[in-house]
C-alpha cells in the first residue's frame, strides 16, 4: 500500500475530514469512512482472499466449459493445449506465490524503516542539547571567560 496516498486508511487531516463530510451529507458514508480508516489496512488481504476464493469457484467451471466448447477434433493438439494451459496455470501460480511472498517483504521492509526511525527519534529526544558557543570580539570563546 502506497503509505504517500492522500487517502488512505490512517488518521489523516484528509479522511477525517471526509468522514465529517459523509457524517453531514448522509450518515452511513461517514460511518463508512470511520470503517474505513480503523479496518482499511486489512483490505488488501480480504479482496486477495475474496479473488482467490472466486478464483477456485469459478475455475472447474471455466475449465468444463471450455473443454465443451474448445475441442477441435485433433486429439493429439487437444491433448498439447490442455498440457500448455495447466502449465501456464502452475506459471500463475508461481507468480502469485512470488508476488506474495515480495508483498510480505515489503511489509517487512515498511515496518523496520518505520521502527528505526522510530528509535532514531526516541534517541533524539532524550539527548541534551549542547549548549552554543559564540566566539567574542576578542577571539576568545564565551564559555569561560566570564
């Protein structure tokens, strides 16, 4: 999930004040709009489940139909596509695995940028700040000549 996108599920200025908008235009678009910002993030994992779980429903029954109606009476070509297709369907499915396992990746990548910078920040924060030292006319430093 692109983390730069203006609307994305997060508390920002932008969907905060799209769900107020939704609130006062109809009330089930900014209650829409909250479910959106608390759950958005699981998006991606439910639609990639919902599409896979259509995937296998509808797969027997694309297959069944187009064995009726691709045969073409050559059984030796037949019998070579049908080889072709259930190898290029192994190829997608590889592909997919391959995608998913760099999406998770990614992730991991997002979360371990943000855990340093949250540490580099952590780090910053109890630091004491050292105090400035001005040179004076005389060319002596200012700390101690007091």
């Amino acid at each position: 999930m692109n983390t730069t996108a203006l609307i994305r599920p997060a508390w920002t200025p932008a969907t905060i004040a799209l769900m107020v908008i939704g609130f006062m235009v109809f009330w089930p678009l900014g209650l829409a709009m909250l479910a959106y910002i608390i759950w958005g993030d699981r998006l991606d994992g439910f639609k990639r489940d919902v599409n896979r779980a259509t995937d296998g429903v509808f797969a027997g029954c694309r297959k069944a139909s187009y064995r009726a109606s691709a045969n073409t009476g050559n059984v030796a070509f037949d019998d070579w596509r049908e080889k072709e297709l259930e190898r290029l369907n192994e190829e997608r499915r590889k592909l997919d695995e391959m995608r998913d396992e760099f999406d998770a990746y990614a992730r991991e990548l997002r979360r371990a940028k943000d855990q340093d910078d949250f540490d580099r920040f952590m780090a910053n924060r109890h630091k004491p700040t050292a105090p400035t030292v001005t040179p004076k006319k005389g060319g002596k430093s200012g700390l101690l000549d007091d």
